[in-house]
C-alpha cells in the first residue's frame, strides 16, 4: 500500500502515529481493506517501521476503538455538526473520528487530541480548509460529547443493521444487546499453552479458564511475552480452541486440516499426538503456518490447495474443517469485520461450506470423526449448514458434545449437542476478561 501523504515523524510527538491511523481507517472504511493485511504482512502500512513501539500499540488501539464504536462516534458527531461531517475530504473525517474516539474513550488530553486532529487536516490539501471546524466540534465534544453518549446509551449502533436485526431474529433482542456489550469492550489475551496452564496464567499475569485456555490483559507486542521464543504458547481465543478438542484421543492417528493456516488448531491436533496433514489455499498463508510450527516445535505436512478440490490417496481418522465465513463471531477482535462483510456474502460462503462438508465426507474412513466450525454468528454457516449435509449424506450421523468435554460450559452445548458461543458467554466480574468468540462447531461421524 502506497499511502497518499505519509510523511516521517519528525516533528510533533505522537503525530505520525495518528496519521497512519488515518491512512488504516481510510483503508478499511473507503478501500474495503482488512484491518490485518493493513498491520502485517506484506500489505502493511510501511510507516509502521518508523514507529517506536509505544506509538505502534496507540495507533492499533486508536483505530480498534473508532472500529469498535463507529456507530456511536457517527451519532455524536451528527449532533455536533450542522451540515454533517464533511464528504470530499477523508482525512476531515479522519481527524474527527480519531479526536473524538481519544475524547471519549482514551486517556489522552483533550487539548492534545485537538490539536493533533487539527494538525492532520492542516497537513492534507483537501482537507485543510476544514481546520477551523474540526477545531471548534472537537472542543464541543470535549464539553457535550459524554451527555451524547448517554442520551442513546446502546452499543446496537455500533453494529451496521442488517447484523443487528439478522441476531434479534436468531437468538432474541435480550441476547443481541448483551452480545453488543460485549462486543464493546477490547478483549483480552487468550493463549492456548501446552502444559500446566496455571503456572503460565502466573508468569503471565493472568488466569486459567475452565478449558485450560490462559487468558490475559497485557498488550503490546506478544514477541515479548515470557515463553513466546520457546514455542510454550500461541495466541488463539478460547472458543477457537474448543473444536480441536472434540476429536478425543487422537494420538497417532491421521487427522486432516483443511483450511489451516494460520494453525491454532493444527498446533492443537499435532501436540495431541496426531498426524496431521494441514491444507490451505493461500501460499503466503501456508508460509506463515509453517513459520509458527517452527517456533512451536510442531511438524505437519502441508499443502497449498483448495480444500474442495485437494486430492489425497489416503483416508483419514479425522477431518477438521473451519470453514470460510462471514466471520461474525471475531468482531469483538476483528472490529473492521462488521463494516467489511454484507449481508449478501452469507449466501455465498454457505454454498463454499456446503462444498467443503460434501468434500470432507470423502476424506473420511469408516468410524471417522469430521468436525466441522465456523466462527460465524450466522445460522445459515453453522446449524442449517450441518442440517443440510446430514439430510443429503445419509452415511453421516451427528456425534452430541457432552457438557464434560466443554469444562462444564453449559450455556455453549446447543439442544442438538452442538456447540455455539457467543460474544456475551463466560461472563466475568471484570468484563475486559469475559466473552468469547462467537463459534459453530458440530461433531459428526462416518458409519
């Protein structure tokens, strides 16, 4: 990505970081970028280099916060201007969302979120113009803003619309709300460890979860955590790490991983004693699964595939497939997801999951186990998925989860003995360490 007007950060501290939050927003709420491939890899941001860590972990939390509560940054905003926020000037708008979100939520001065606001218009050709007015509404936010937020007092706005109503009408308007909430809130850090989690929830500052996931607050790069260099952990939410667990016993048998990379889950499957064939579609995808195997110390053969059309000459004990989704269920981490998706991209993605279900029946030995998840809120990509191919493959029989495999969790064990979390599940006093992704998965076995 080649950003229109980066200019190095010599200057004034603590303005480059909200320029290059400026270009990531501009990147995912005008270019359909995803957030990730704007943070890493080889799309990043290439002022990312230029910047101490310090700034790095404000920008990220900058642009996560104006993501999280867009919906609530657009309401004040509308109240504080009169003609709307300004349309043939991005980086106006820009500035207004990145002052408005350090007034409202962030621990900085209000003078310095102004005044730095004002700098990024000032700076930007088009936009300059608008200096005065993003001036004078960001010291209105700082005096009415807060009352703004309490005049409406829901976090459903900070979810486009068609989601919203598609969750009242599948889990009820009370759930929804309380998923919203919960969705609000930046989460903590969830590590799936390969032994004696309780020591590393010591080391690490945390506590372990009922599932045996480590779950945390600190921030900052994870490169630095105590046991990272080792390969002791790796990072994965602990509703992401429920499926694997549903193989049982799985030591020397052969378990194929569609869909892996990045590899929690073929991380899972291989420390479990299995071996595991681990399948993905993107080159640079498998390249990075490859990478974190190696520091995990873990092997796994890998192919570079479409899962519905990979060929194997052999059948397997075990097939896991997390499927391409909507990925609905992420955006209490992945807050740029809920403005990227539409509703029509449901539909689609449930014939590809459709597909690879179909595909992963063939894969199977007699008595085999297929596990199937996605980390979709959407029915029509976990159980109406699962209904359709146990309706058309007669030789597949559902396998219910028992509340004993899922650490007692009953609120995430589905009357069909599936499983679905939500956003809202594993409540906790402290709410930054509740929740959960939202998750599908199901058991089904070969006859």
């Amino acid at each position: 990505m080649k950003p229109s007007r980066f200019v190095p950060p010599t200057e004034v501290p603590g303005l480059a970081a909200r320029r290059i939050a400026a270009d990531i927003l501009d990147g995912v709420l005008h270019k359909h970028r995803m957030l990730d491939d704007q943070l890493d890899g080889p799309g990043a941001h290439p002022g990312l280099k230029t910047l101490a860590d310090r700034d790095r972990a404000l920008m990220r939390r900058l642009v996560a916060t104006i993501l999280r509560r867009l919906g609530t940054l657009g309401h004040v905003l509308s109240r504080l201007l009169d003609r709307g926020i300004p349309s043939d000037a991005p980086r106006a708008q820009s500035a207004l969302l990145i002052g408005a979100a350090q007034i409202l939520w962030m621990d900085v001065p209000d003078h310095a979120a102004v005044d730095l606001s004002v700098r990024l218009v000032q700076a930007d050709r088009r936009a300059a113009k608008y200096a005065g007015l993003v001036n004078a509404v960001l010291r209105r936010c700082a005096r009415e803003g807060q009352p703004l937020i309490e005049e409406v007092q829901s976090q459903m706005l900070d979810l486009p619309p068609w989601l919203v109503a598609r969750w009242i009408a599948a889990y009820g308007e009370d759930t929804t709300r309380a998923m919203a909430a919960a969705i609000g809130v930046e989460p903590a850090l969830d590590l799936t460890v390969k032994s004696d989690p309780d020591n590393w929830a010591a080391r690490l500052h945390g506590e372990a979860l009922a599932t045996g996931t480590v779950r945390t607050l600190l921030h900052g790069s994870v490169t630095t955590l105590p046991g990272f260099n080792e390969g002791a952990w790796w990072v994965q939410d602990a509703a992401a790490a429920i499926p694997a667990r549903l193989f049982g016993d799985i030591k020397d048998k052969s378990v194929v991983d569609l869909c892996a990379a990045p590899g929690g889950k073929t991380a899972q499957l291989i420390h479990a004693g299995a071996r595991v064939t681990a399948v993905d579609r993107s080159p640079n995808r498998v390249a990075r699964l490859r990478e974190n195997l190696a520091r995990l110390s873990l092997e796994a053969e890998t192919a570079v595939a479409d899962a519905t059309e990979w060929q194997s000459g052999d059948l397997f004990d075990g097939v896991l497939i997390d499927a391409p989704c909507a990925a609905t269920g992420t955006i209490r981490r992945h807050p740029d997801v809920a403005w990227l998706k539409q509703e029509s991209d449901i539909g689609a993605l449930a014939a590809v999951q459709k597909r690879m279900l179909q595909k992963a029946a063939t894969l199977l030995k007699p008595g085999g186990t297929l596990v199937y998840c996605t980390c979709s809120l959407e029915p029509e990509e976990g159980e109406q998925a699962i209904a359709s191919i146990l309706a058309s493959e007669p030789g597949l029989r559902r396998m219910p989860v028992g509340r004993d495999e899922v650490a007692g969790l009953d609120e995430i064990v589905t009357a069909d003995g599936d499983i679905r979390t939500l956003p809202s599940h594993l409540a906790h006093p402290d709410s930054r360490l509740g929740g959960l992704d939202g998750f599908f998965a199901a058991r089904l076995v070969k006859s």
